[in-house]
C-alpha cells in the first residue's frame, strides 16, 4: 500500500500538483501582506508590554514587522548564517557595535525578526545575537572590568539550541572576544553585561524586567514574529492562506514591493482585494521615490585632492545592484554606504550587496548620537576598508543620504604619513583630518 502511493503515477501527479499549489499560496502577495499584518499585531503587543525599551528590525527581513514611527534608532543586521551549525561566528564585518549606545540609553532593546517554515525562530535570534552578547561581555571584561560577578555565561533558548551545539560555541567565544577586544573598535564602558530574552507567538507569557534601578542585565528581548506553521502555510477565515515568514525575500513575492512602501501605503495594500492587489502595488512602486534603477541617475564625483581614488555620491543616484566599475570606465570600484535609515538603502541597490566584500555598509544616526557613532564605529571600519582597496588600485566610492554630509566628512584629507591610509606617493592621509569637513 506504501509503495503503490509513492510510485503509483496517478499519486504522483497529485503530489506534484499539490506541491506546485502550495508553492503558489506561499508565493501569493495577498497571503503574504496579510499574513504579514497578523504578525505586525503580535510585535505591537510585545511592544506594549514593554514600552521604555526601543524596537528594532533586524534587517532585512524585520523591517517588514516593525513600524518605521516606532524605529527611533537604527536597525541591526544579524546575520543567520553567522549561527549556522558549524559555521558560528562573530562577524568583524558587521559587529552591530552602533546598538550598544541605544542599549545604554535605553536599558535594553528589542529586536523583531522572522522564519519561515518549520523553525520557532531565525538562527540570527537563537544563536547569533547570543554570540554577540557574550563576546561583547566578554571583551568588556577584558578591556575594563575585573568584577568576578559579571555575567559572560552564553545564553540560549530553551528547546532551540542542543547542548553539544551550546558546548561547541562555547569553546570559540574567548577568541572572538579577543579578536574584537584587540581590534580598531572602540567599545564603550558598559554599566551592565547584556543578557538575550526570547519571545515567540506560542509564549503564554513574556518575560518580566525587574525596575530598572535593580537591574542587573540590559534586556536584548528577541522576538520571533511569525507563528510557526509545520506546512508553512495555515488557512484563514479571513480569506487568506497565513504564510509562516512571509517577510523573507520579498524579491520572490513582492513585485517590487519594500517594508517602507508597505509602511506608507499599508492601509491601502490591505483593503485591496487579491484580484487588484498586483495593480495597486505595481502604482505604489512605479511612484515611489526609492524603486530601484539600473544605471546611476548622477555619476559619483572624483575628488581631484586624491587623484580621483575616492569618489562621493548620494545613495540614491546608486544603480542597484552596485555595480563593481565606474560608468564608462574599466576601473573597479568599492563602497562604502553611510546610511541613518538601512531600510532605505536595502530597498535601493538589493540584498546581497550586506554579503559582498568590495561594500561597506555603515549605520549613523543624525546629530549628536551619530557624532559619537562615527567615532567608535563608523570611523575604525571605514579607514582600514578604504585604505585595503586604495592600496589594492580599486577606488572608493562613499555613499551618503545626500553625498555631502557623510561622504565628504571621509575626505577631509591632508598629507601625513602617520595614518592607517597613509600609502606610497601623494596619497598620505591624517586619519584625524578625516573629521574635519563636515562634522
């Protein structure tokens, strides 16, 4: 009887039909919006329950849960793969060290990301984000405390990570503490050792924060947005399939759809019924100011001081895709992105410009907290990246919201051999005049 279901031909075509059905509701923009929304009222309640702390996305996938009126910070990158079995990591490239500030501030924070199918949570929350707690606490203990009683115990959810897999990451956690402990960043004194919470939708209760003045932890509260489904896909009386993670690679689904049009025009995406919904969202992103275009709308400008190896530009004259040469030309091009709002520079040259090696993406608030960020870290990362790719003869092209204000901040430059760029020739830079232009 087994067997007959598995290679009768008739059994196989239903399979295959099913299966291709499936994979059309999950791919669905009306399922996934809506599904969407379902979850967004989840975050709002885990918001409440918590309402001194800041919420952020982890971006990519967050940004669609999480309200940008509510975003009074910028937002994180954890990357999942950083908590893949056996390929743990604390990433140098992406350290998130522009959250520690909020969490001082603010006594913690919360961070809103999603799964799809099968998964209670995202890697980046149950094993990435306790990585970088731990290693941070323990490169704290390092640098400025000896208290015997602070906390650099490496937590995990319960029920999510094994305990060999526990153990194993354990065993990597001192030298990644080291390794930023001893690099170019500078990390503040922190009052308190971070601690990460979770929050999913089958939690009965959420955790309770004792008042702040007995606190002995900063709260990283993540939540897991998406309801886990096992089919990935659960029917809803609303009309609707409920699709587990519909935030995740809404290049597939969207048609060209992004979290900050969503945000805009959520109202109006949500009233459109499946057969006009493809129409509206095609009119929504066809007037967007942040749809995305294929050749730069305003070529970077070379900076003649430098021989033309460092180049400034807004963001949003960027192709997307970035593009590894200069228009009209065979020189090869790097980049580095300054960018208060992630979501935006996401939206406008694609996903996997986080993952290429030749870009650089740095997150920096406006006014005085962004002063201080690019001190700590915006700066450490940016001059060791430029000077790797300068000395290597490709140039640099630095992206800003308005290719002013951040970008030429970077090239504020005079001779002076003493700096982490200096290199042969006229190009020797004060990585102290660096800050002199615009800040």
């Amino acid at each position: 009887m087994i067997f007959s279901l598995f290679h009768n031909p008739q059994h196989r075509e239903e399979r295959a039909e099913a299966l291709v059905l499936l994979r059309k509701e999950s791919l669905d923009i009306y399922n996934r919006l809506h599904s969407i929304a379902e979850d967004i009222k989840f975050v709002e309640d885990v918001c409440q329950s918590y309402p001194d702390l800041p919420v952020l996305p982890n971006l990519r996938c967050g940004a669609w849960y999480v309200d940008p009126k509510l975003m009074r910070h910028a937002g994180a990158y954890f990357k999942s793969t950083d908590g893949h079995t056996n390929n743990w990591s604390f990433n140098l490239r992406r350290p998130n060290l522009h959250l520690l500030s909020t969490v001082i501030h603010c006594h913690g924070i919360i961070l809103v990301d999603s799964t799809r199918a099968g998964k209670r949570m995202p890697d980046a929350l149950s094993k990435t984000i306790p990585i970088w707690c731990s290693v941070i606490n323990k490169a704290i203990r390092k640098l400025y405390t000896k208290d015997a009683d602070w906390d650099t115990h490496f937590y995990c959810p319960p029920g999510v990570v094994s305990a060999q897999e526990q153990s194993q990451i354990e065993t990597r956690l001192d030298d990644w503490a080291t390794s930023l402990a001893e690099s170019s960043y500078s990390l503040p004194i922190l009052p308190l050792p971070l601690r990460p919470m979770w929050i999913t939708p089958s939690a009965s209760t959420f955790p309770r924060l004792p008042p702040t003045s007995e606190a002995q932890f900063f709260p990283i509260i993540c939540v897991s947005a998406s309801k886990q489904i096992q089919e990935g896909i659960e029917r809803r009386s609303q009309g609707f399939a409920y699709v587990q993670g519909s935030g995740d690679d809404h290049e597939l689904w969207g048609l060209g759809l992004t979290p900050q049009i969503f945000w805009q025009h959520q109202d109006q995406l949500l009233s459109a019924t499946r057969g006009t919904l493809p129409e509206v969202v095609k009119t929504l992103v066809a007037s967007s100011p942040h749809r995305q275009h294929e050749d730069w709308l305003k070529p970077p400008t070379p900076i003649s001081k430098v021989g033309g190896r460092l180049l400034i530009c807004a963001i949003a004259d960027v192709p997307s895709g970035l593009p590894p040469h200069l228009p009209n030309s065979d020189d090869r091009i790097a980049y580095v992105i300054v960018t208060n709002e992630p979501t935006a520079f996401d939206d406008a040259v694609g996903k996997d410009e986080f993952e290429r090696k030749d870009v650089l993406v740095l997150s920096m608030q406006e006014g005085k907290r962004g002063q201080a960020q690019f001190l700590q870290t915006v700066l450490p990362r940016a001059v060791p990246f430029i000077g790797t790719y300068i000395m290597g003869g490709t140039k640099v092209c630095i992206c800003c919201h308005n290719g002013k204000d951040a970008s030429r901040t970077y090239v504020g430059m005079r001779t002076n051999s003493r700096s982490p760029l200096a290199c042969s020739g006229s190009f020797q830079v004060d990585l102290k005049q660096t800050l002199l232009v615009s800040r």
